[in-house]
C-alpha cells in the first residue's frame, strides 16, 4: 500500500494589523507632538554645557529675586518696628520717671537694668536706681510700720520729705565714693561678709536666719542682698573717714603709747577721752554690758569678750570712733568695762569741700 502523502499547510502570511481610522490619526498626532517636543531640547556637549547652565540659571533669577526682595522688606518693617518700640518705652519710662517720678516696683525693675541718671557731680552720674532704692525702703517703713497713707494731703507732705532725703542721701554717697576713689580706699566683699557675720553672731539681726530676713522684709522691704548692699556703704563711709582723719589716730597711739609706759587708765581717760558720758568716771561704762548689747558698738563688744580681767586692748576701730578698752571684771554673759574714746570728725568734714567745688547737678526736681 501506498503511503498517504502528508499534506502541507502554508501558514498565512500575517501582516502588520490595520489600525482603524480614527486610531490611527490619534497615534499620528501623538507622535507629532513628541517629535516638537523633543525637537526644544538642546543637544549639550562639553562646549556648550556653560552656556545651558548660565541658561538656568538665568531663568531660576526670576524667582529668587523677588523672594529676596520681600525678605528684606520684611527684616526693614520688622526693624523699624523694634526701634518704634525701644523709643516709645525710653519716652513712656523717661516721662514716668523725670515728670511724674513714680516710685512703682516695675519702674524700679527698669531702672535696676536700665541706668537712668538721677543726678550728675564731677564727671560722675548717679544712678536713679540708688535715689529709689533709698527712697522705696523709707516709704516701705512708714507703710508697713507707721501705716503712713501717701495719698492723703499729710501723706503727700511726708513723701516729699521723704524723696528730698532720699535725694540728699544719693548725692552724699556719691561724694563719698569719689572721695573713696580718690584716696585708694575701698571695701570688699569679705569685708561686708565678716561684719555680717561679726553682728550675727552678737545676735542683733534676730534670734534666727528666719527672724532676720523676716525683719528685713517687713521693715524695709529688703533682702539679704539689699542689706549688705546698705552695709558696704557704711563701712566705705567709715572706712573713708579712717583714711582720711589722721589726727584722731594720732591723739589715740599717744594714749596708747602713754598707757604702755604706765599711765593709770582711769586717770588718762578723764583726761583725753571724747565720751562726755564716761570720763568723768573713768572712762567706765555706766552698766554690764552684754554680748548683744545694742548700746555698744560690735567691734568693742567683740573685743571685750576676748579680754582677761585687768587686761587693756589695743586701739580699736569701732566705726565712728576709735577706742582703747580695759576689762574690769566679768559675771557670767556679762562684763564690767572702761574705755578712752577718740571720736572720728564728720565725713561732712571732707565731702563739704567736695560738693562747694563740684556741685550737684539733679535731672529731677522733687515734687
């Protein structure tokens, strides 16, 4: 049998499918916009890849400057914004100050770090804060202690006193300190804490820490800090005069002296000692004296209770005076005493000069 011959099948030639009409004008027009659209890009090479920068650039200026533009005109305005606001404050508190002369705890603020002159002699100002520092403790106490009511017509009069004190007291402490400057004397804070702790001690702050800030609070109005503020002048004040009085200590070493080459005490008191109310007695002290007696100045005291019975001090500083003391007994917390006292002149003595010559001159008038 013959084989059946296989049959060949021709596959269909197939073409590229026939798009329909409107598909094919779309498609058309697709690659007409893609062929403009690539037709804008620039061809850049190594010659040319500055210039398309620069071309960037350029067109990125036009954005940029106008945001620089408005961010300087916003640092302009808000600029002259703060200067309107420092000037308007320097006006309200110049007007609150030199016009009105308020005395309120903000403007006391202000004037602790803003330095408003109160007063200007010789070449120095002088700070407003020191004039209300001085004059809100005075007017704490008569509030507080008094029950002083300033808005009442005698109330009126009495702050008037009070601020032409605080005035003159402002102007004294700075001829103080220039006479301080002047003659190389000053005194440190070591200083102000030893005598705190010296009057501590003798128990004449109060019983307690407690005790004596509550003091300082209700009395004046202070704080630690403002209390040895007030201290350091004294003691500068004291100190000044110290420097400066050379003949009171030259009448106290020649009693000194006198003493070591045998002078009876009582004798010698009744001759050179300044205490009208002890050298006719021999310089004796009309009473026991305590360790907390406020009669006597802390540095006497201190200096008694360091002595043995019959003993005699050397010459002693006590503030406005200086003082040679003898024990003469002691009785439990207290002791029997003499000294011959040697008074300090006035530190008028030296600021009057000061003040003819280089008058104060004051930016307020008290009203």
């Amino acid at each position: 049998m013959k084989k059946p011959k296989k049959l060949k099948l021709k596959r269909p030639k197939l073409g590229r499918p026939q798009l329909p009409a409107r598909l094919q004008r779309r498609q058309a027009h697709t690659e007409q916009k893609l062929s403009e659209a690539l037709s804008d890009v620039p061809h850049i090479t190594n010659e040319t890849v500055g210039e398309h920068r620069e071309e960037v650039l350029s067109s990125a200026r036009k954005y940029i400057y106008p945001l620089q533009h408005s961010k300087h005109r916003i640092v302009r305005i808000s600029l002259g914004l703060l200067a309107v606001v420092i000037v308007g404050f320097f006006v309200i508190c110049g007007l609150d100050l030199y016009k009105f002369q308020g005395t309120s705890g903000f403007m006391y603020g202000v004037t602790r770090v803003i330095p408003f002159p109160v007063g200007k002699t010789g070449g120095h100002w002088i700070s407003y804060e020191s004039y209300l520092f001085e004059l809100r403790r005075n007017m704490h106490y008569y509030q507080a202690q008094q029950q002083s009511d300033f808005a009442t017509k005698d109330g009126k009069t009495q702050l008037h006193r009070l601020k032409q004190q605080a005035l003159a007291q402002v102007n004294y402490d700075a001829y103080v300190k220039q006479l301080a400057g002047q003659n190389q004397v000053s005194v440190s804070d070591q200083m102000v804490t030893q005598q705190l702790q010296l009057v501590r001690s003798q128990n004449r702050l109060g019983s307690s820490n407690r005790a004596f800030h509550e003091v300082l609070r209700e009395f004046w109005g202070w704080n630690e800090a403002d209390f040895r503020r007030e201290l350091k002048q004294q003691l500068l004040t004291q100190a000044v005069v110290a420097k400066l009085d050379t003949k009171t200590w030259d009448r106290a070493r020649s009693a000194q002296q006198q003493l070591r080459q045998g002078a009876d005490f009582a004798a010698l008191a009744g001759q050179v000692s300044e205490d009208q109310a002890t050298k006719g007695n021999g310089g004796q002290y009309g009473a026991a004296i305590t360790l907390n007696d406020l009669s006597v100045p802390p540095a006497i005291t201190a200096k008694l209770f360091s002595l043995q019975p019959g003993q005699v001090s050397d010459i002693v500083n006590a503030g406005f005076s200086l003082d040679i003391v003898k024990l003469l007994d002691r009785s439990g917390s207290s002791v029997h005493a003499a000294h011959i006292q040697f008074n300090f002149v006035p530190i008028t003595t030296y600021t009057k000069p000061l003040q003819a010559s280089q008058p104060v001159h004051d930016y307020i008038k008290v009203s």
